[in-house]
C-alpha cells in the first residue's frame, strides 16, 4: 500500500501488487512494482538502491530496519505498506 502523497508516482494507485507463489524479499517487491514507475523508484530508495531514511516500509505490520531490512522476507500474500515520513513545524 502506498500512501497518498506518493500516488501519483504509481499512476495514482493506492495498491500495487507482486504476484509470488513462493517467498521473496522486500527489496525483489519493490523492484517488481516500481519497474514501471522510476519516479516511484527513486523517492524510495536512493542511488545505492538502500531504503530513504524518510521512508518506512513495513512486512505485515512490522518495520524492515528491526527485522533484516531488504533482505526482510514476505511471504505469498503478504502485506508490504510504505509510509513516507512528514515533516515540519
């Protein structure tokens, strides 16, 4: 799940999804959704392809820098949400 202020990056999708019939990583899910969205691509993760410090992506409701970051597994039907972080005063 995507949230609103990176939509219309995705073709204002809020939902994108990587079909899987085994596990895979995080970062093999990012690379299949954002193929078709290099915009999309480069607000998550930055020229050494590492996740944005602004940027939080969870695996079933659990954060992916606590666990083993992009190597994170996700399961067939698993759920991958990214919150981008907001800031200001």
């Amino acid at each position: 799940m995507l949230p609103s202020v990176l939509q219309p990056l995705a073709g204002g999708q809020s939902l994108l999804t990587a079909p899987a019939e085994t596990a895979v990583t995080v970062e093999g899910v990012l690379d299949a959704v954002t193929g078709e969205y290099p915009a999309l691509s480069r607000r998550l993760r930055d020229e050494t392809g590492a996740v944005r410090r602004y940027v939080n992506i969870y695996v079933n409701g659990n954060e992916i820098r606590r666990l083993q970051g992009l190597a994170t597994e996700v399961a067939p039907g698993g759920e991958v949400l990214i919150i981008q972080s907001v800031a200001g005063g």
